[in-house]
C-alpha cells in the first residue's frame, strides 16, 4: 500500500507557521507610517524638557545646590536617549489590512501585534492634535467592544487615514451583518 493519498500528495503550506515569539510575520504586507511622526515626537520632547530643564536650571541658578545640577545633566541625558528611541520607536509602526482583520505592529523592547477583526469594531476615529496637522499627519483610532484590544495607527497622511476608515466601517458593517 502506498503512502500517497490518493488525490496526490497532500498540499504544502505557502508559508511557514511564524513562531509566537516573532509577531512580525513575514507573510504579510506592512505599510509603514510617515517618519514625519518623528518630528512630531521630537518636537513633543523637546517641549517637555524645555519646562522641566527652565525650571531646575532656576532651581539651581537660586539655590546653588548641586542636587539641581544632577538632575538637569539627568534630564539631558534622558532626552538624548528618548530621541534616539523615538526614532526607532516609529520605524517599528506598520499596519496591514487582511481579508477578515487589521493588524497594527509597533514596539521595540516589547514587541506588540494587535490584531482587530473587522467584525469585532464598533466605531472608527480619525484625529490630528496641532502638532500632527501641522505635519499634515493624522491617527485612526479603533475601537472594539473590549477596551484592551483597541489599537491605532498614528503618523497616516489625511488622505490614507481617511481611506482606511471608511474600508474599516465598510468591512465592520460587512462582517457584522452575518452575526
């Protein structure tokens, strides 16, 4: 007796099964978001440690005390090492949008992949702050019925966020209809 079955050999796999420890499969398609989100966030850190380093450089101007002095060098130096990270940071975003399910990836220490069934979304955002717009940049936001899995896509031109919204809904409104 043969070992074939007897419609041929069995199908292989087009792609080998990721393993779980490795959520950026390569099966899929990512798109990328604009690094103009690096400006943004630059622009965010440098707006923070520009009050907190006036403010501990007074301190220090005033009281003298090296406490003062400490802590801004501290400030500093966790500025330069938050922009690298930013950096890093949002080349690690990318999104893809698959037959049933978006899937939204970003992280670098903890990597994380969220994957959102369209028919699981109750309702699609699209938001920009004053920063994103004046980078002409925009976020949509997910929203499912379990708050834990909500994920967003930052850093998308107007017009891309605008056209994945309106698929979202489509597809949402598509996939909820069978249930």
């Amino acid at each position: 007796m043969s070992d074939d079955a007897p419609g041929g050999p069995p199908p292989t796999p087009s792609a080998v099964p990721t393993s779980p420890l490795e959520p950026w499969p390569d099966t899929v398609r990512w798109q990328s978001i604009s690094t103009d989100l690096i400006w943004v966030e630059l622009l965010r850190l440098v707006a923070g440690v520009a009050v907190v380093s006036t403010v501990l450089g007074v301190g220090w101007a005033l009281t003298d005390s090296w406490p003062f002095g400490v802590a801004l060098a501290a400030v500093l130096l966790f500025a330069v090492w938050r922009a690298v990270t930013i950096v890093r940071a949002v080349r690690a975003w990318g999104y893809a949008e698959r037959e049933d399910d978006l899937l939204v990836r970003h992280g670098l220490l903890v990597r994380r992949l969220s994957i959102v069934p369209y028919s699981r979304m109750q309702f699609v955002d699209v938001s920009a702050g004053p920063l994103e717009r004046a980078f002409n940049l925009a976020t949509v936001q997910l929203h499912t019925a379990a708050a834990a899995s909500d994920a967003r896509v930052p850093g998308l031109r107007p017009a891309e966020a605008s056209r994945l919204r309106d698929r979202l809904t489509a597809l949402g409104e598509d996939r909820a209809e069978g249930l």
